[in-house]
C-alpha cells in the first residue's frame, strides 16, 4: 500500500511543478487518477470494516512462525508495522493525506479531477453503476483530501474553482452509495470529517437528515414504466423487421441513418439497463444503512435481528412489488438486447468506423488546409498524427493530389473524397490505444490549457471546435459499445446477484441460525400473498360428490418387487447418459439467451484447447513425424504396408501422453461441438412447434387437399370462417380495451418472433472455431510443387491419420477401447479440423490407414505383424471409416448451407499426375 500511495504521490509531485501547471493534462488521465483515488477509499473503508488485529494478524503471526521468519529483525519490524496498520482506522487516509500536503499546489490537481467528475456526472458521461458511484466517491474523498491545513475548499468555492452548491446537490440527491460488495457508504460523512466542516455547517445541506426521492422505488416506478413500454416497442419493431421475420433490409442495402437509428438504440438500451440496475442498488443500499424499528414497522419484533431489520422488514409490499417489477424489466430487456446481439453489434461496428472516417478524412480536411496555409506546425502535425492513425483511405493510402494538403482551394468541380463503408470495428489494441490517442490529440487541440502562452483553441476556427467537440462527446461510448454483450450480460445486470449482506450477518447473534426468508431474494417472493390458493371459509359453489376409488391390491398401485426390478434393469441401460432429451429439456429451461450464454462458454473452452493445450500437443507431434511418408504400392501386400506404417510411426505409437491428455482434449473440443449441434435442433423443433400451435389463433392455416372438380380458394374461406373465432387479435379489436388490445398485438407480434427461419447457429460456431486455427503448423509451409503436398508430413491431416492409425490398433482383451474411453467426439474434434482446414479430400485419398483398408480388401490376407491382428485392424479402420464419412457429410451440409447462387466459380486447372520414383528411370 505504500508503495501505491507513493506512486500516486509521484505522479501529483510531478503534475503540481511549477513548470508544468499549465500543461495541458487529458482527461482520461486525470480520470485514471480519480480511479485511484476511488481504489484508496475503497480499501481504506474495507480496512475498517473487514480487518481484526486478534484474528488477521494472529494469522499471519502463526504462518510467519510455521515458515521460521520471525526471528529476522526485517520480519519483527514487518509485524510490528502490520499490526498498527490493522490496529489504526483511516490509516490509508492518513498517510494519503499527509504526503499530498506537503506537494505544493496539489489542491488545484485534485480541484480539476473533482471538476471533471461533476462535469461527467451532471453530463452522465458513464454507462455503467459502477462508474456512476465511483464519480460520486471520488467528489467525496477528493474534497475530503483538498480540505487540509494548508488548503480550504471554502476558499476555493469563493474563487470559483470548485462548485460546493453543486457536489452539495448531487449529494443530496444520492446521499447513500455502494462501496465495494456488501459495504455502503453515505457521501456526506466524507464532507462530515474534513477539517473545516464545523466553521461552515450551514452551507450543506446533504449532512441534515431525511431521505431522497431517489430511494423511493414506488415513485420511480411511473417514470420507470413509460420508459420501459416506449422502449420495448420499438425494439419490438426492429427485432420483428430484422431477427424474426427477416423482412428488415440486407446489412449491404441499409444506409447510414439506418444504422445510426440501430446505434443510438442499442446505447439508449444500456442506459436504462444502467439507470434501472443503479436504482435497484441504490436503494437496498439505502436500506442496509437506515434499517428499520418497531415504531416504524409494526410488523417489526422487539427481538428482530439487525440482519433482519435491514432486510426482511425493511420494505413495504408496494417496495417489494417494485423491486420485482424493475428487475423482471432489467431481465427482460437484457433478452430482447441479447436476441438482437448480432444485428445491434453490426450497427454498433458500421457506425463507429463510419464516424471515424468521415471526421478523420472529411471534417479534418478543412482545419487541416488552414493550419497549412497558415503554417501552424504543431496543429498540422497534430492533425495529420489523427489521420495517420484512424484513417482507412479507399485506394489504401491518402491521395497525394488532395489540394488541402498543400495548402490550396479545391478546384471549382471540387475534390471528390470516398470514404468507404464497411462493419468493422477497432480491435482490442485499437480501442486501447489509438481511439484513446484521437481523443487525446482531439482534445489537446480544443483544452483551455497548453504548454505555451498561447493556447491551440485560439488557432482555430468556431464550427472547427463545435466539430471537434462533438466528435470527443459521442465518441466516449464507443469502448462501452463494442463491448456489448459484456455489458448487457456481465456488468449492468449483475444487480440480480446482490443476495448476500454479511456485513449485518456478523452483527447477528452467532447462536441463531439465519431464516432463508430474511435473504433477499427470499423475502421479495413475499410481495404477493404466498397463500393466494388458501380454502375460503364462505363455499361460493355446491361442493363436487367424488365417486369412491375401487378398491384394488397394493401391487396394482405401487408395484411389485419383481415389477420395480424390471423397471430398474431398463432404466439401467439410461444411466450416465447424457443426449437429446436432456438437451431438449435444457433449451426449454434457458431459452435463447441462456443457450447463447452457454454457447459462448464452450467457445472459450474450445479456443483456450485449441490454442493452448493441444496446440503444443501438435507442435510436438509434428516434430516427431517423419519428414516424408509415402504411401506403398499394392504389390508389398497389406502385412507389408502394416508393417512399414508402424515402423515409420513407432514414435507417435509409442507416445506415453496421446492416449491420456491429447486424447482427452480433444474429446472435450468435439463434445462441444456436439452440444451445440443437438442445441440448434432441439431448438429447431421447438420453434416449429411453438408456431404450429400458435398458428389456429394467428389466422395461419395448412393448404387444404382439393379433389377434381373442386376450387381451392372456396375450400380456403370456408376454412378461413371456421377459425374465424380463434382469430384473437381481431376478436379483441372489437371488443377489448384499449389496454387489452395493445397487449393483444404485442403477444401476437412476440409468438411470431422465431429463429426457424433459415438461420444456423452450428454454422456460426464452425466459422468462429475457424479463426482460432491461424498457428501455420495446422496448414503446413507452401507446398514445393505449388499444388499440395503428397508425401510431406506438414499439414494436420497427416498427423491425423498417424493419429487414426494408433486408435485403429486393436487392444488387449481387458483393455478399453478408444471409444469406450473417448466415445464419438475424439472423432468429431479431429474431422471438424480438417474440415475448417480445407484438408478434407486430401485426408480421404493420402491417410495410412485407409491406404492400408484398400490393399487388404484386394488380397484378403489376415497375419499378426508386430502382435497386431491385420484382419481386426481392418475392421476397426472400415468402422470409424463410416463414422468420418458421416461426420464430414454433416460439417460439410453446415459450412455450404450459406452457399446458394452466389457460390463462386470455381477455377480448375489440370496438372500431370506425379510419376513414381522406380518408373521415372524407366
């Protein structure tokens, strides 16, 4: 901890020289040091809360003794440190603020970060709760730290340097926030315990007491509701045009404004997934700091714990019934964001690359033929640095003869620019580093501060600075953006799993057991009467006269013992077994994005063994493969070629680890595949089940069998009048609510929203599999002849069979097979590789031991070569023969499904056929 607050104090002493004041200093930087002032008042508050001198130090007493180090003097004066740094509250605080007092001019550094929290706050520049309670912290501690000995933040409110009034309103607004896990903290206590509090009371009003609407959900909730309902039907639209029923345009046919309207919906979704999320956070943060009393409650007993009086008799049922409300809307909302991913994640990459090139190739032209005929050097390297960084020019570099360049008008005609279109979006180390970069030479150019007498503003032009500061504005959610699935399934809605509350747990008496209803998401279950199916004491119908049950033996009840064996062998045969109605059953439990959810996991398991352990496995194998390995002529016989396979084979055969790790590995990358393969199907059906009984009530009715001599379309309307009345939305236009008619069309409009609609997920997961195999040795070096290697041993296929040819091998007769062990998706691992490679026919024609399947079928010999059965082999080769044949049957339906007319040409050249070595002398 030392270290960090040095470090940080290292970076404030360098900020704070007097030679560098007016520097000019970015925002994200000082944003950074913001979050380190949030780090030191989240754990200097976990210190106090969670940090025992008896227990933690006796603990680390007891390892030091175990490990023999307490008798060095270091170790002595270690403990000793240790335990008054656990023994002293605040102690993080204290030593920050005594190193910070003595840098002089540290004040208005920390007056400028606090600055920028309020601007971004009152702006709502964050997308996230986390980021939004962190701005609040950081106000918090930052004054706390500014109000010292030598500096007065009242003195600096006088000079206009900080807004008090202002942070003094957000305060008041959210007087309680979250901390870190479980730990809340009230804002005001940090302007409570600053020094010259006392002298100036009176000009806060967040530290008086009373409560914020902003903790009252039930008041949040009209506001909460219309935002919601507007919301989802307009999503409602785009999904039904684009997701459901693939009417909305091609990805090529759609035009800027189309995916701007995409982008600005898939942000406006996270910000009420955030608003929503930080409310319900917001106020059982509230909750846990002000529990509740028997005056207050009067359900509340005397004897009621503190961790109940926070939570279980904490809330009214109106406040339980919003709670639940408000997280089925988060809920909600986050599968309806989730079913449009790949649609919204498209716009999202259209449109940031399409803002990027058209300011960084358009806007910027202007500024940067001014400061070229005006010759300012730093803001024509600046701009052309912008360019240099983000631009993506058509003919692939800038075009020489653009006049701007040189300082010079356009011609008359003007200069015709192209800037392209295209849906891909900056990489990882782009958005770290160069969209970071544009934002910081972007706002160099428009801050208020630089390093010379003149700032860079005044250089430029008034719509230039609206320009540039617009483009800085909008461009702050472009990281949050393309990381949308992680937001939407990872950060805003983990406000769900905000179960636990230890902190009250441990002001319990330890003697009692906690009830489970006093846990949250216990008690919330209570907003309605759990006994609503409770018999009334008033009948309001004649009771039902029940016929007596016959009277029968016990066995034709409960069964037999013979019966119940017999039911137990046949179930026997099902044991440990895992296929299609498990899978059917778990696409019914999660659903589109449940099954999305886990889909993505198994991605990342796949991808980590493929490029990871059986990566290396490769490598390693391919160093032991001989560097050639051609397949024999027919007249050596099939005992021969055995044999010369083996031989040339010896290594990998007797590789200790294939059998057990590389084995197991790749089991696991093809039972993934295979789980994914079973989930579209079982979700196939279930969508064409859906719509099938949906069809009656949706005026969807099967073509009728028309005989000779009789018309189809009467046979249709006589149908059509009787269904008539099953028709639901037009029954409820006519007779129905308002009310009930919206809600009529939206269920109408929601049942017709299925995926069975030519889509593939299988085929999307092969593609994605594919870009993880880009390590050359899967591929090989090119081939020498420039058409394929033939004999070389360099591309995974020939490893493949090397592989195939171990596996083939028969084993002893207590020894388990391959397929006991493995089962089908070894198979399916290595033939989905194969295939993703391209290597699918070159395997069929050049693999040893279908070379060998063929030589013995024609001569039908059957020895023992190397204690190896030929005929057994045999067999065993003919039998995952047929399983390959159907594994690639199947891959290959899936990755040419998108293929239709657009399937390119392909272009055949012949090549003589190679000529064998013992007839070329010939």
């Amino acid at each position: 901890m030392k270290t960090a607050i040095d470090r940080f104090c290292g970076e404030m002493r360098r900020l704070c020289h007097a030679e560098r004041r007016k520097d000019f200093v970015s925002e994200a930087y000082l944003l950074t040091l913001g979050k380190f002032i949030n780090m030191f008042a989240v754990l200097d508050e976990l210190k106090n809360m969670k940090c025992s001198v008896k227990n933690d130090h006796s603990a680390y007493k007891r390892a030091a003794q175990f490990l023999r180090k307490m008798s060095e003097p270091s170790s002595i004066q270690e403990s000793q440190n240790l335990s008054m740094f656990l023994a002293n509250h605040n102690k993080i605080t204290q030593s920050l603020q005594q190193q910070l007092e003595v840098i002089s001019g540290y004040d208005e550094l920390l007056a400028d970060i606090v600055n920028l929290c309020v601007d971004y706050y009152e702006n709502k520049m964050y997308l996230t709760p986390i980021e939004k309670h962190m701005l609040l912290k950081v106000m918090g501690f930052g004054l706390y730290l500014m109000d010292g000995t030598n500096s007065n933040i009242y003195k600096l409110d006088a000079k206009k340097r900080i807004n008090l009034t202002k942070i003094d309103k957000f305060f008041k607004q959210l007087q309680v926030v979250p901390l870190f896990g479980d730990m809340q903290i009230e804002l005001a206590r940090y302007i409570k315990t600053s020094a010259h509090y006392e002298e100036n009371k009176s000009r806060w009003s967040c530290t008086s007491a009373g409560s914020s609407p902003q903790y009252n959900i039930c008041e949040q909730m009209i506001q909460i509701r219309e935002d919601h309902m507007r919301f989802i039907s307009e999503l409602a639209r785009y999904s039904n045009s684009e997701v459901v029923t693939g009417s909305g345009r091609q990805e090529a046919q759609k035009t800027d404004f189309e995916y701007r309207k995409l982008f600005d919906l898939a942000l406006q979704g996270l910000q009420l997934l955030s608003q929503w999320s930080a409310q319900v956070m917001e106020v059982y943060s509230w909750k846990l700091v002000h529990p509740t009393d028997k005056y207050s409650n009067k359900e509340c007993p005397d004897n009621a714990e503190e961790y109940e009086r926070a939570t279980r008799y904490n809330y009214t049922s109106e406040e339980k019934f919003a709670l639940v409300e408000v997280i089925a809307m988060i809920k909600g909302l986050q599968v309806l964001m989730g079913r449009m991913e790949s649609v919204f994640n498209h716009a999202i990459r259209h449109t940031i690359y399409s803002a990027l090139q058209d300011f960084a190739q358009v806007t910027l032209r202007e500024p940067l033929r001014q400061a070229i005929k005006r010759k300012k050097n730093v803001i024509q390297s600046i701009l052309q640095a912008i360019r240099k960084t983000i631009c993506d020019w058509e003919t692939g570099r800038e075009p020489h003869n653009d006049p701007a360049l040189r300082g010079e008008k356009d011609p008359k005609g003007g200069f015709d620019i192209k800037v392209p279109r295209r849906a891909v979006g900056p990489s990882t180390t782009q958005v770290c580093n160069s969209l970071y970069m544009v934002r910081t030479m972007l706002e160099s150019l428009v801050a208020d501060k630089s390093g010379s007498k003149k700032t860079l503003r005044s250089s430029l032009e008034g719509p230039t600075i609206l320009d540039i500061e617009k483009f800085h504005r909008e461009s702050f959610f472009y990281t949050h953006l393309l990381n949308f699935s992680g937001l939407c399934n990872n950060i805003i809605c983990n406000v769900i799993n905000r179960q636990h509350f230890n902190s009250y747990i441990k002001l319990t008496i330890t003697s009692r057991r906690q009830p489970n209803n006093t846990k949250m998401v216990r008690f919330l279950k209570q907003f309605s009467p759990l006994f609503r199916f409770v018999r009334t004491v008033l009948p309001f119908s004649q009771e039902f006269q029940r016929d007596k049950p016959p009277n029968a033996q016990p066995q034709y009840l409960y069964g037999s013992k013979t019966l119940n064996l017999a039911y137990s062998s046949i179930y026997s045969l099902y044991r440990n077994f895992v296929g299609p109605p498990h899978i059917k059953a778990i696409c019914r439990l999660l659903g589109y994005q449940g099954i999305a959810v886990v889909m993505e996991e198994l991605l990342k398991v796949v991808k980590s063994l493929l490029q990871g352990t059986i990566l290396q496995y490769v490598k390693t194998l391919m160093e032991v493969m001989p560097k050639i390995c051609r397949l024999p002529r027919h007249e050596y016989g099939s005992p021969g070629i055995l044999e010369f396979f083996h031989h040339q084979l010896k290594d990998i055969v007797e590789y200790a680890e294939l059998k057990t790790v590389c084995f197991q590995n790749l089991r696991e990358v093809g039972n993934a595949l295979l789980f994914c393969l079973l989930s579209e199907q079982s979700l196939s059906q279930e969508e064409v089940c859906d719509l099938l009984h949906a069809a009656p009530f949706q005026n969807i009715l099967p073509r009728v069998h028309v005989k000779e001599g009789e018309r189809l379309d009467a046979k249709m309307k006589r149908l059509e009048a009787k269904y008539t009345a099953l028709h639901m939305v037009p029954l409820i236009e006519r007779l129905g609510t308002p009310q009930q008619i919206a809600i009529a069309r939206e269920g109408d409009l929601l049942t017709k929203e299925r995926l069975c609609c030519g889509l593939s997920i299988f085929e999307v997961i092969l593609t994605r599999i594919r870009g993880y195999l880009d390590d050359p040795i899967w591929r090989g070096p090119l081939p020498s002849n420039g058409v394929m290697h033939v004999d070389e041993c360099v591309e995974f296929h020939r490893l493949w069979s090397a592989m195939q040819f171990v596996y083939c091998i028969p084993v002893g007769a207590h020894e388990f097979t391959v397929e006991q062990c493995f089962g089908d998706g070894l198979n399916w691992a290595g033939c989905m590789i194969i295939t993703l490679l391209g290597q699918h026919r070159r395997f069929d024609i050049l693999d040893f031991s279908y070379h060998l399947l063929k030589v013995q079928k024609h001569d039908g010999k059957d020895e023992i070569i190397k204690s190896v059965p030929l005929k057994k082999m045999v067999d065993r080769i003919r039998k995952f023969q047929i399983l390959n044949d159907e594994i690639f049957a199947i891959l290959n339906k899936y990755l040419k499904s998108g293929d239709g007319e657009n399937m390119p040409v392909e272009h055949v050249r012949c090549f003589q056929p190679p000529i064998h070595q013992s007839l070329a002398s010939n």
